[in-house]
C-alpha cells in the first residue's frame, strides 16, 4: 500500500505518534485482559513501524511530496 503525505502531513503524523505511544504504553501496562492486552501490543508494534519510517522519511527527505 502507498500513502502519499505532504511533508506537513508526515509531520503532524509523527508527532501524534510521539504523544500517542507512550500513552499506549501505559495502557497496556494497566490491562487485565490478556486478549486486549495482546492486541494494543500487536497495534504498538505496528505504530512504532510507522513511527521509524516516517522518521527516516523526514530525516531524509527522500519522499515524493504531495503537491
């Protein structure tokens, strides 16, 4: 899958990430329920994926900007 963002885009992106990943974290941490406890980490992982890629993207700027 592509998403085409403009740098701003990325940006804003990112940083809700920042905020959101820690809090995240969090609630994982105060979870009984091992299946919804499972899937926030299943969910984190993914984020922090996301998270690096657009780090490296914005760190470079190798991306093709939305116009």
């Amino acid at each position: 899958m592509n998403l085409e963002l403009t740098p701003g885009q990325a940006e804003a992106i990112a940083f809700m990430l920042r905020g959101c990943l820690p809090e995240l974290s969090h609630e994982i941490a105060d979870t009984d329920n091992a299946a919804y406890r499972s899937e926030l980490v299943a969910r984190r992982a993914e984020l922090v994926e996301v998270q690096g890629v657009l780090g490296r993207l914005l760190n470079t700027q190798t991306f093709s900007p939305k116009s």
